[in-house]
C-alpha cells in the first residue's frame, strides 16, 4: 500500500472521516499528483505552492 493510500485509510480508521470526504480527497491528491509530478517522499513545499497557483490560474478556491 502507497503512502497516499495509507493516509486514506487513517482518515477514516482513525479520524472518522466518511468515504465520500475520502472519495474526495483521493481525488483531488491524484490531480495534485499530476500536476507537480513527484510521489509523496519527494514533494516540496515549492511543488505544494505551484499546485495551489494551478488551481488559482483554473479559478479554484482554496477549499476546492
């Protein structure tokens, strides 16, 4: 199991999320994925930054 998977399972297991809030969040970690193109160990702050100009360039709120 990936990082990105382990990550999910704790939202729910332990924090109680519901399986839709994690629906979305795996999708949105996907699309934050492609955009900056590293796996988990590798991501920056920088990377984290340039997804979140992505998303304002595409007219996304920060909660989106």
């Amino acid at each position: 199991m990936d990082l990105v998977e382990s990550f999910l399972d704790y939202l729910i297991s332990v924090r109680g999320h519901s399986r839709s809030t994690v629906v979305a969040y795996r999708c949105d970690l996907k699309q934050f994925f492609s955009v900056v193109q590293k796996q988990p160990p590798e991501v920056t702050k920088a990377d984290i930054q340039k997804f979140i100009v992505s998303q304002k360039n595409e007219n996304r709120s920060a909660r989106t």
